[in-house]
C-alpha cells in the first residue's frame, strides 16, 4: 500500500460521510479550517479510518489535512509489517 493507495481511500471514506464531491478532499485542505468539519465529526472519521485501515487508532492531534492522517495510517502499517 502506498500514500497515493491511503489518499484514495481516505477521500473515499470522507467523501462518503460528509457528503461532499470527492474532488474537494484535496490531500492538503485543511478539514477544519477549509473544509469545516468540527471535532466531533472528526473524531466520527477518525473512529471509520481506523477501522477500515484495521488500526489500534488515529491520534486526535496533528491530523489537520488527509495528507497528514495518510502519513499515519502508512506508519501504523510499517510498525505492524515490523512485528
């Protein structure tokens, strides 16, 4: 699985949820600022990410852009490949 693989499917999952064209889930728009998505919605999104990606979870802080959620997501599954 690689970023561009996460970033589909993130804008997927996104795009689904809040209802939105996939098209303004660009990889830097900011989800709270630019895309007006509120803590709670986030935290809804988080909770689908992790499961989908079959994480332990997605930290609450630092996850401002679907970029920086992928970078997470890519390294949980190195630290996994590595057990």
């Amino acid at each position: 699985m690689d970023k561009a693989d996460v970033l589909d499917e993130l804008r997927t999952i996104y795009a689904e949820a809040l209802e939105y064209p996939k098209e303004v889930l660009t990889p830097d728009a900011h989800l709270e600022a630019e895309l007006g998505i509120d803590s709670l919605k986030q935290t809804e999104l988080l909770n689908r990410v992790t499961e989908h990606f079959g994480m332990e979870r997605v930290p609450d802080g630092g996850v401002e852009t679907l970029d920086s959620i992928a970078a997470v997501v890519l390294a949980s599954a190195h630290r996994t490949e590595s057990k």
